[in-house]
C-alpha cells in the first residue's frame, strides 16, 4: 500500500467510475482554475448554472469561491490530476434568534465530467460541513429543466421537498441524518468500491513478471490460468462468505519492537494489526507465494473440511511419519483410528498393513485396494480429510495397479476432502484430473499439503461461525467522557498523559471495574489515604510513584508492595522521594489485590484501521512473552470471545490444572466496554491497563495509562480514502 498525501482539511475519494478525486476547501491561489472550469462549461451548461449566459458570473464566482474565507460561507473543490472538475458551496442566510439556520447552496460540475458522481460526493461533504457549524437545512434554486441537478439532489438521501415558480423551482433539502440517508452513501460507495476494482480483476492486459518458460512453474501456471480463465472476473462476484480470500502476509519480521510508551503501542505491531483484520474478515493470510498457490489448489478442487482431523494414508511406513509430523507442526490433528473403522480397513488392505493412524497401506496395495480404504475415510465419520502419500514401487507404479489410480478415479461419494503428497514429483503442486470432474491437489513434500489443509480448515470454522453483533452496554456515559478528554485538551492543547485522576474517571464513564486507590504528594497524605483502602488492621497495601510517561514500574523499582501500618506506608513513600526526586509528580495507594491471573488490556488507533483492542498475558512478562491477541473495534461479542481464547495462554482462563475459572463474562465485558471507549473518543491514542486481574469472583484494572491527542471523530458514512500506512513486502 502506498500513502495518501492528505492535508488534514483534504480527503481524496472514490467517484461512481472508480477514479479518485481530492475533495478540499478553496484557497485563494484556485481563483485561475476555478475561472477556467467556468469558463471551459458549454453556453447551454452555464445557462443551466447561473439562469443566464454571462462571463461576467464566471469572474464572480472565481473570485467568491476564492476569496478568503469568512464565517458563514464555505466553498469545497473538487480536483482530477490537479484540475479543478468541480465547486460546491453554500451561504448562511439571515435567521432570528433560535430560529433553525439554513444555506443557500450551488454546485458546478466540469464539463464533459458529468454523470460520476463529483456533484453528488461533494454534496455530501458539504453536507457534513454544515451539520458541524449549526446548519440544519439546505436551499437551492435551479431551472425546472436541469433534471440533472434536480436529480442529485432527490438521490441524495436526504429529505427533500420542491417548490416550483414557473419556469425555476427551489429545493429544500433537510440535514437531518436518518438510516435512509446512511444507507444511500453507503450504498454509493460500494458502487464505487467495486468500479474502482474493475482495473485488477478485468484488465486490458497483465504482465506477468517470472513467467519463464519452464513448463510447472509457479509464474508458467499463473500465466495460463490467465489465459484460459478470462483474468485506553468471477472473483469480483464473490465474497469471503461465499469464496475464499487469499492474501501473502509478506513483511512479517522486525528487527525489533519499536521505541513506545506504553505496553499497548509496543504490542500493536503491524504484524498484530494485519492479523486482526485477516481474522475478523475471514482472509487466508500465506506466508509466501508457494503457500498461497498450495492452498488456492485445495479450495478450488476439494470440498472444505469440516474440521483438523487427518487421516493420513501411505504406502511407506516412513513417509505417513513424515506426513502425520507436518500435520501437527501445520496445527492439525492426527487422531487414532475407532476400533471400528480399523477393522474395516484390516480387511480391505493386504496383510501386514497398520490401520491405526497414519494407515500404512504397505507397498502391495492395489488400485482398488486403495480406492476402497479411501472411500472408507473420505466419507463422514471419524476424520475431516484424508492425506494420501505415495511412494513409488516397483511392484505397481505405471500398472493397472498402481495406488495412483484410486485418487484419479475418485466416486463423487467422498464427502471429505482428500490431498495427495507424491514424493517423485516435480512440480511443487499440480491438479490430478479424476473421473468425477473434481481435481485432486498432488504436492511434491508433505508440509506443503498440510499447510494447505490447516488454512482450508481455519477457514471453514470461520465461515460457519455466525456474524456477531454489538452488544448494547448499560451504564455508559460517553457525553461525560467526552468533558472529561475535552476539559484536559483544553489545558494540554498538544495532548499528553493525564494523570490517574482524569484516566480513572474516564474508565468509570464506561464502569470499567478498577482497584480502589488514592493519590497523595507527600508522605502524610500517603499514611492518611492508606488507611481506608484496608479492610482490617492486618491488611496491606501497595504504593506505586508515578509520573507521566512511567511504563516500567517494577524495573525501575518504582513500587513497594505487602506494606503494612502507617510507618511501612510513611518509610515507602520517603524512599522512593529519595530516589526520584522531583521527577515524582505523586504515589498511588492501592489495596494489595488477591492473587489472580495477571492479563493486559488494551487499544491503540491505528491511522488505517481505527482502533486495535489487544489482549493477553500481563504483568511484568507483557513484553518478554509477548503473549497477545488484537481485535480491530469495534468489538462484536463473538469478537470479544475470540480475543479470550486467541493467545496461548487462555487456559489459565478456563481453569487449568484444576484451577476454577475466572469471571470470563466480566472480562468479555472489560474489552467490550474498553471497545466502545476507543470507539467514541477518537482523542483517546493509546490506552493501557495492565495489570487486569481476574479471579473467579471479578477482575479490576490495577493501573491505567491513557494518552489523548487532539483528535476530531471522522463522519463513517463520509466517503473518503484513509492515509495509508506504507507496508513493507
């Protein structure tokens, strides 16, 4: 991906024919560009534009559109390859006092630049130009017979009524946003979505760079299937739901995790970021070319399987080792064999074959030998697909007995999908053509086959899984947090990290649970704000310094725990003065928390995909195992669920060993709740709560960092290209 060189008052957006326009205020030095597209318009345009033919109007409007801006005027340029092809604006018309206030807008298209929707998009970010400064309702007057203009204005979406006066009519247009207007821009931009991939799923031409002339390249292959198959084309038809997604998640290494503040932003890598949009989206992402070919051959020829379990089937003891191997490494299971189905596959395979699993068929097996045991494991039952590996022999390779023939000569019966491993083959992978019209993927190496199946089956389980939705939260207040993020902006206007007072009540806004605590500055206060945080005299607390920018409290030794009375509280507060100095801005004073599972929570915004909730292992092995998920927000509950049993740790969760569980329900609300935050306040860069602890009976934040950035929200319904991050490949 490359970048968009957006100005924070430019966006550049798709158009109905798939091209990008920039869409931005006018400037002073447009005057000459605006002129000329007035003055490029057709008599019978320009008639249609201003009710008459004057090249005065052109002038005035060059130099209004132009002219510096002033309150209650706003002009929006439309711009192609650095031409001007379009101009909207409006003008706030006299009101009374409380009256609602409405504008008096105009639009102009390019000539010959009609009919792609520029009018329209425009509108739209008028529209919501006019929505942030007050304005309620929109009036236009055109000529009763420019059906055009009429036309964009009736197809916005937006209430609209007319009033005809003879040969002219004024349109009304109302601002207020409804499901009927979201809806229509939503379904404008998918149009424009899938025109603007019309140049990569129907070129006029390819170039394919490797093709070589080497007959079972993978460049050789790519080239012929172009040929014969047309190009805090059918793939455009279809979708993940309905077809398979495939993607090389190239630029995965890092020398090292980048310099960060907070716990969350060193997670919250681009490796992390792309992992949970393949996730949520059901996208197979392949770590190379190879791989992804590997796995295209599977879905296109076999069923998907409907879970990882393998059976493997050789006619080399040896060689299924090395295949039921690759299957464990790849994530699949190679279960044993029911004694049932052992049973049945003892009399069908010569003697001296093994039917546990893998089935060594042993090298006497015959075509027909082989074609029943296939049967018997392709259709439901035990397994979820069957990998076959063969060996040449001498005594049936090129006979009418050779086991080769069983996968080419295959019943529609077999429910299963069934992958072949031939080690004397060139060809890193190739299609077996079989009676029944449905090709048998054949891989030169086992690991190759079962890479193939482990991404199949991952798929399938994603595409069975219903959609998940987003629970409504109760108790939320998000006008309160936003006061809370706007009166901190208001004394830190660059931004920065505020203290734990303004970071706990903004976790409170949405009843994210913490550790009670309490702030003191000097060591008498620290004594007086101990004492209610105990439940009894023998209880203990934990006094933790804190300043802005503080991550690694325990390397730093900037906490004390298991404190007792007020000299131990009084002597820990001395001490870490005495070691910070004025770099201490207070202490923390929190209870000692019951021992639990230490787990980090937390969200960072991403500049392209919003913001990235993440989620694992905490405490001080956060980033020494560097055991996370991340979720791109906002979180569904199946999304949320998801991101509990993503990391490798999630049986300390589940009760393992013994151990009960833990409040799983409050920790999916924790990220559910940590979600919506992330999602109503744009102004909230990075949050951080680690460690969570979670018990059988709750879990609590036991410390918070937030930092907020001047940021403003973004219109989702308001077209527009993100500033993409430039990825590596």
């Amino acid at each position: 991906m490359t970048d968009v060189p957006d100005r924070p008052d430019t966006v550049h957006a798709l158009l109905a024919d798939g091209s990008t326009v920039e869409i931005r205020p006018a400037r002073p030095r447009d005057r000459d560009e605006v002129l000329r597209m007035h003055r490029e318009m057709s008599p019978g345009a320009t008639r249609l534009r201003f009710f008459a033919v004057n090249p005065r109007y052109a002038q005035e409007t060059a130099e209004r559109v132009c002219a510096p801006g002033h309150p209650g005027y706003r002009a929006l340029l439309a711009l192609a390859d650095g031409r001007v092809v379009g101009v909207a604006e409006y003008t706030v018309l006299p009101a009374s006092p409380g009256a609602p206030v409405s504008a008096d807008i105009a639009l102009a298209v390019a000539e010959g630049r009609h009919g792609r929707g520029i009018g329209t998009l425009l509108l739209e970010h008028l529209v919501h130009a006019a929505r942030e400064a007050g304005i309620s309702g929109f009036t236009a007057d055109a000529l009763a017979e420019n059906h055009e203009v009429l036309k964009v204005f009736a197809d916005l979406g937006l209430r609209t009524s007319r009033h005809f006066d003879g040969t002219e009519v004024r349109c009304t247009v109302h601002l207020e946003e409804d499901e009927h207007y979201l809806a229509a821009v939503d379904r404008r931009g998918r149009v424009a979505d899938v025109a603007s991939l019309r140049p990569l799923l129907l070129p006029r031409s390819v170039a394919v760079a490797g093709a070589g002339r080497r007959a079972g390249s993978v460049g050789r292959a790519v080239l012929g299937n172009l040929r014969s198959g047309g190009y805090f084309s059918r793939t455009a038809r279809r979708v993940a739901r309905t077809m398979p997604v495939l993607t090389v998640d190239a630029g995965r290494s890092e020398a090292g995790r980048r310099a960060a503040a907070s716990h969350t932003a060193a997670a919250a890598t681009p490796i992390m970021t792309r992992g949970a949009l393949f996730t949520q989206a059901g996208i197979i992402a392949t770590r190379s070319i190879a791989e992804l070919v590997d796995t295209t051959a599977l879905l296109h020829a076999q069923p998907l399987p409907a879970g990882t379990r393998v059976a493997v089937v050789s006619n080399a003891g040896g060689a299924g080792v090395l295949a039921a191997d690759a299957c464990a490494d790849a994530g699949l299971t190679v279960p044993a064999l029911d004694p049932g189905q052992a049973a049945e596959l003892r009399e069908i395979l010569p003697p001296g074959a093994a039917t546990g699993n893998p089935v060594d068929t042993t090298a006497a097996v015959t075509a027909d030998r082989m074609r029943s045991c296939l049967d018997r494991l392709a259709a439901p039952g035990a397994v979820d697909a069957v990998l076959v590996v063969l060996v040449p022999t001498a005594l049936a390779t090129g006979t009418r007995d050779d086991p080769l023939l069983a996968l080419t000569d295959a019943p529609a019966r077999r429910s299963r999908p069934v992958t072949a491993v031939l080690l004397d083959q060139e060809a890193p992978v190739r299609l077996l053509a079989s009676a029944d019209g449905r090709p048998v993927p054949a891989y030169s190496e086992p690991r190759s086959a079962a890479r193939a199946l482990a991404h199949a089956a991952r798929y399938a389980r994603w595409r069975a899984e219903p959609p998940g939705s987003v629970p409504p939260l109760s108790g939320i207040d998000p006008a309160g947090a936003t006061a809370v993020v706007g009166e901190f902006l208001t004394r830190h206007p660059g931004g920065g990290w505020p203290d734990l007072r303004v970071c706990s009540a903004l976790l409170d806004r949405y009843r994210i649970p913490q550790l009670p605590w309490a702030w003191a500055e000097d060591e008498d206060t620290a004594v007086a704000a101990a004492r209610p945080l105990v439940a009894d005299e023998r209880g203990r607390v934990a006094v933790k310094a804190y300043w802005p920018g503080l991550v690694h409290k325990t390397d730093l030794g900037a906490l004390r725990l298991d404190l007792e009375g007020p000299d131990q509280v009084c002597h820990a507060y001395r001490d870490l003065r005495a070691r910070f100095g004025d770099r201490m801005t207070g202490v923390l004073i929190q209870p000692m928390a019951r021992r639990g599972v230490e787990l980090f929570a937390g969200v960072v915004q991403d500049e392209v995909f919003g913001p990235l909730v993440l989620f694992g292992l905490g405490g001080t092995a956060t980033e020494l195992l560097a055991d996370h998920a991340a979720r791109l927000a906002p979180l569904t509950d199946r999304d949320a669920h998801s991101l509990l049993t993503a990391p490798r740790s999630a049986p300390l969760l589940f009760g393992y060993r013994g151990g009960g569980p833990v409040d799983l329900e409050g920790l999916e609300q924790l990220l559910l709740r940590l979600s919506r935050m992330a999602c109503d306040l744009p102004q909230l860069a990075e949050a951080d709560l680690n460690p969570v602890v979670a018990r059988p009976d709750g879990v609590a934040a036991l410390d918070v960092r937030l930092r907020l950035l001047p940021r403003h929200a973004h219109d989702p319904y308001l077209r527009r290209l993100r500033a993409a991050r430039r990825w590596r490949a």
